[in-house]
C-alpha cells in the first residue's frame, strides 16, 4: 500500500506489503518463498522482482471420528477410527480406547500414526466385552477413544457397543423353562429310578419264511392227548361285562396293575382260523424261548390258563408252566417266567408286552385278534399249509390285517377238566 508511486529522478518511495497465508493444509509451516514485480510506466520493459521469504509458523488441528459410531456385536465389535489432520504439519499422535465401567477390551492396530498435513488415517478397532451374555436384554457399552499428542490435550471420538444376549427376550424365557423341567425330571428320574430285571436268553435263529421244522422231542403218541368236548366252545368275554373287580392287595410296582375281573378259563387250547394250534417241544420253556405251531396230534400239547382284566385285557398263561405268560418281542412271541410267578398274573403286574387285548371280528363268531398292548402289532400263525405230520410253523407277532384273516384268527377251545 499503496499499489502506485509517483517518483521524480533520484527519488525514493515506500511501500508497505501485508503477507497473509490461509490457515490450510495447503500452506506448509516453514520458509515460503514470494516475489514482488515492478513495473515503470514509462519504461514498461525495465522491469523489477524483488525477492523475499515468509516463515509461516505451524499449527495443528487433528478430528477424529469412529465409524460407525455404534456397532453390535456378541462376541466383540470391529469399528474403524478416522483421523484428520487439518493442520499444516506433520503430526505423529498414539491411540488409546476407555469405558468409564472398564467392561471392554481394546485391540488397536496400529496403536501411533503419522500424519501429514491435510491427510487422514484409518485404524481398525476391535472392542471384546469382559464377559458373554448368555440372557436378558441387550447390553450397552459407551466407549471413547482418545488420539493423544505430546504436550496437547487429546482428541476425543466417542461411540457405542451394543452387546445382545444369546438368548434374547422370549427365547431365553423358553430354554429357562425347559431347562427347569429337565432339572425336574432328572431329580424325578434319580429318586425313583424303577429296577429293571430280566430273564431273557438268546433268541433261537428264525426258521426261513414258509419252512417247517422237525420236533427236536419224541412226541406223545395221540392216545395221550385229552378228549376234545362235543359240545360249541366257550370264548373269552369282553372285561367290560365281568363281575366288579377286586382292589389288589398290594406288592408290584406297575402302576397299571389290576386284578382280573373273573375266574380264569383253564385248560384252553388256542387255535388258528387255519385250524393250526399254539404248540411247544418242550414242557419247559419259560426262559424267553419262542414257541411253534402245528398239528395238535402230532405235537406236546399247550394249553393256556386265559386270565381276564378289564377293558378286553387278557394274559395267556401256560398252564404246564405256572406263573409263565406269553409275551410278544419285536415280531417273535416268546414264553417268558414273570418275576413273582403266580402272584404277578393274580395282581395283574404286568408289562405291555405281557398284556392282549381281545377284538372280536365282525362277522365270524367265536374268532378274535389278539393285539399286543405295547407292540400294535396281532398275533399271528405263520404256518404255510399243507402241513405234514411231525412238522410245526412258526408263531409271530406281525401287523394287523383288516377282514378275516386265517393267520390272524383265533378262537379259544376248553378241554375236559
């Protein structure tokens, strides 16, 4: 100022210049070089640069920033920390994070940055809770971190970890309560854990489908068989019409013991709708053997005590082997000894597999299913006919048809007493 001088021959005149650099990134701190041009309006091509320097002093102003400002996160949360320098020297600053609860865990890499004028730095965070929600609602964690110079006050940026329970809300509620009822039933389980026995052996090899095998016995001769009766044969009834039942006088541990409702049929033969009857080689099976079936002449006779319970219940025991019930195993059938014997039939202490229950088929008088209580599944004659003399099938426990069927039905003849 001013910006023209008006000057005679051998003159002097004085100007003044005011130098000022924008606060940018864009002027350096130190010596900045400038330049002056005068220019005579006479003598246009006479021109003068006087020369000079400007020492701009620095300044510094850094701006941080997490990004995003709220992350989410079970296990741990992965921010990003931005840092601007807006100041016009290179500044080199540490990273340090810091909750007021001190709950998480800080992982910053790297942990010092440099920084030249108008740039900025990216750090990646990783923030670990102390401990792991399991339940309830989600956790919130106000975190800071701070970028710190030597000699300055730091710089701040401030965010939030929201930190969710693995089991949020309703769910939580759910696998508590299922939880609780495991506990219950696991303390049920231990305080009165039934004691199992069994007196079960090896199941002997099935036959082939439709093959006969021999007596591994000498079989009585057909005199010693008892006389059939001339008269119709009685049938089992159904419990619904019996007498009033007895309460059971204790002992058993089968919650659905009950005593038979009537008088036991004994001395029954159970015979198929293939006329083929419920037969044994042997007169002592009641250690889980499989029995046979075949030509009532030609083989050691069984007959059944038919023990009744309520609801078309019935036991079938073997009238040889006191105490001995027929019982169903998966598809074979076989006789097996109760632990109490006798006592065990009269208390009604039995397994589902030990129980039958009687239908009656429509239409054919005298003939019922025998369905296993626990298997669904009807007992069946698996014997291929003809049937020659001295050779038996195998009996079974198989799915139930519909209709009549001669391998499903069975009818009940008494003997003479």
């Amino acid at each position: 100022t001013p910006d023209t001088l008006r000057l005679y021959p051998d003159a002097t005149g004085t100007a003044e210049v005011v130098l000022a650099p924008p606060r940018t990134p864009d002027v350096p701190a130190g010596p900045n070089p400038f330049a002056l041009q005068i220019t005579p309006a006479e003598h246009p091509d006479q021109i003068t640069v006087p020369e000079g320097n400007l020492t701009v002093t620095p300044f510094t102003e850094l701006k941080a920033e997490l990004l995003p400002g709220r992350v989410r996160g079970r296990w741990r949360g992965r921010p990003q920390l931005a840092v601007d320098n807006l100041g016009n020297a290179e500044v080199t600053a540490t990273l340090k994070g810091h909750d007021q609860a001190s709950d998480l865990g800080y992982d910053i890499r790297p942990n010092t940055v440099q920084i030249a004028p108008g740039r900025a730095a990216f750090v990646r965070l990783a923030l670990r809770p102390s401990r792991f929600l399991w339940a309830g609602r989600a956790q919130k964690h106000d975190y800071a971190v701070d970028v710190a110079r030597s000699g300055t006050k730091p710089v701040t940026a401030k965010g939030e970890y929201l930190q969710p329970a693995l089991l949020a809300g309703w769910l939580s509620k759910i696998f508590l309560f299922l939880l609780m009822l495991a506990l219950i039933f696991a303390a049920l389980w231990f305080s009165h854990r039934p004691t199992l026995s069994s007196q079960a052996t090896a199941k002997p090899a099935p036959s082939p489908a439709g093959a006969v095998v021999a007596p591994s016995a000498k079989v009585p001769s057909p005199s010693a068989s008892p006389t059939l009766q001339a008269t119709p044969t009685p049938t089992p009834t159904d419990a619904g019409a019996a007498a009033p039942t007895k309460k059971p006088s204790g002992g058993g541990g089968n919650p659905n013991a009950q005593q038979p409702v009537q008088d036991a049929d004994r001395n029954v033969r159970l015979q198929s709708g293939q006329n083929i009857f419920v037969l044994s080689s042997s007169k002592n099976l009641s250690d889980g053997s499989g029995f046979v079936t075949g030509n009532w002449d030609t083989w050691t006779d069984v007959t059944f005590t038919v023990h009744r319970y309520r609801k078309g219940i019935v036991a079938l025991e073997a009238t040889s082997r006191r105490g001995s019930v027929l019982q169903a195993s998966d598809k074979t059938i076989q006789d097996m000894g109760l632990p109490d014997g006798v006592q065990s039939i009269q208390r009604g202490d039995l397994t589902d597999s030990e129980r039958w229950q009687l239908q009656p088929i429509d239409g054919h008088q005298n003939f019922y299913r025998l369905v296993n209580k626990q298997t669904g599944r009807c007992l069946e004659d698996e014997t291929t006919l003809p049937v020659s003399p001295n050779a038996a099938g195998i009996l079974g426990n198989l799915d139930c048809t519909n209709g009549f069927d001669p391998n499903q039905a069975w009818t009940f003849n008494q003997l003479n007493q």
